[in-house]
C-alpha cells in the first residue's frame, strides 16, 4: 500500500500567506511562520512554501523568510518562486530549506532541472505545475501563477521533467483550487502511469493540493 504523506502547501504574497479560489480573490490567511509551527505540531509530514508573485515581480524567493520558517518546525519543507540559479538553489538550502520547487522557469528553460538534479540530487527537485481542464477535454500547463496558458498538454511536460531529473511532481488544478470539491483524481492518474517509465524508476510523488480553504 502507498503510504499517504499529509503535506500542507502555503502560497506566500508580500511575506503573508494568502489563499483563494482558482488562483484568485487572494485574501490574507496570516502569517507563515505561526502557520507552518502549527501544521508541524498537528502532525504535518512536509510543508511546501510558495513565493506565488516572486517570478512575476522578477525577485528572488524571501532567504529571510525561510530561514525563520526553518527555525520554527522539524519536519522538511520544500521552497518555491523565483529559482532560476544554481546559487538561488544553493541559498535556500542554505537558509533550511530540504528541497526547491520550480514552474514557469522550468518550463522556459527543461535543461535547468537537469542542471539542479546533478548538482543537488533528484530528492532536491520539485516540479510544479498549474494545470487547468479546459473545454477540449485535456488539461493544459499553465504559468507565471495561472496567468499564461500554454499548449503544452500537463501528461507531456511532466513525463520530460521526470525524465530531465525532477524527484517529484507538485501538481495543482487550478479548477479544484480553493473549492473544497476534492481532488482532481482524473490527471492524477493519468500524470502517474505517464511519468512510471519502468519498474526501476525512482518513485514520484504527487502532491495534488486541493486543500486550500
């Protein structure tokens, strides 16, 4: 039996957690480090934190922010917006973070998860993607936080990353997102048996997170 990983995701504005209804109405939900203290104490297993607006505004991800969330819980947390170098990586580790998530960069440019994969390992690697169902009946990767819709179907660029290096697959749907109407099992699976190369490939996670309310 698969073993079930409780992995709260905070999206991160201006320092604050912020959350809302398929990727807008976002509304303050209060302050990261007192929510991520808490998600460890009630039984956590990981944390993901994403800096949702540091690829649109052009910065670096908040070092400073994270390395106060690292002080506060024991339990690995991945960090996510803005990471573009091997130094952006290499700083957050740095400040505490376990592993590092990438989307809209990524995407632009495939060869820098292999690039991180053989400088800090596959484990390291998180891959986010948006993804949207559309009228077409195929859901489609989208970036920038939702903003640009692409052509590329989710199943293609999630098996390429896998393939590229990425340890895990941090999916989001972005019709599901806020609704508390559950998961999007369907591209679930279907990201599953695309990115399951053969018997000996590492095993993927996926962490679909729908649970933000």
């Amino acid at each position: 039996m698969l073993t079930k990983r409780i992995i709260p995701c905070l999206d991160i504005k201006d320092g604050r957690t912020v959350k809302g209804v398929h990727f807008e109405g976002l509304r303050d939900a209060g302050d990261p480090v007192e929510l991520a203290a808490l998600y460890a104490q009630q039984g956590a297993d990981e944390l993901v934190f994403l800096d949702i607006t540091a690829t649109i505004e052009k910065r670096k991800t908040l070092s400073a922010l994270v390395n106060k969330i690292a002080h506060k819980i024991n339990i690995p947390f991945t960090v996510g917006g803005g990471i573009q170098t091997l130094e952006d990586v290499q700083v957050m580790l740095q400040n505490g973070a376990d592993k590092i998530s990438v989307n809209t960069a990524a995407f632009q440019q495939p060869s820098m998860i292999e690039n991180f994969a053989k400088n800090f390992g596959s484990q390291c690697i998180v891959l986010a993607i948006d993804t949207k169902l559309e009228a077409d009946g195929n859901w489609y990767v989208y970036l920038k936080g939702g903003r640009e819709k692409t052509s590329t179907l989710t199943t293609q660029w999630a098996k390429q990353a896998v393939e590229l290096g990425a340890g895990e697959i941090l999916l989001t749907s972005m019709n599901h997102d806020g609704t508390k109407q559950g998961f999007a099992l369907d591209i679930i699976e279907t990201d599953r048996k695309s990115t399951r190369l053969n018997s000996s490939h590492r095993c993927i996670s996926y962490a679909v997170f729908c649970l933000k309310k």
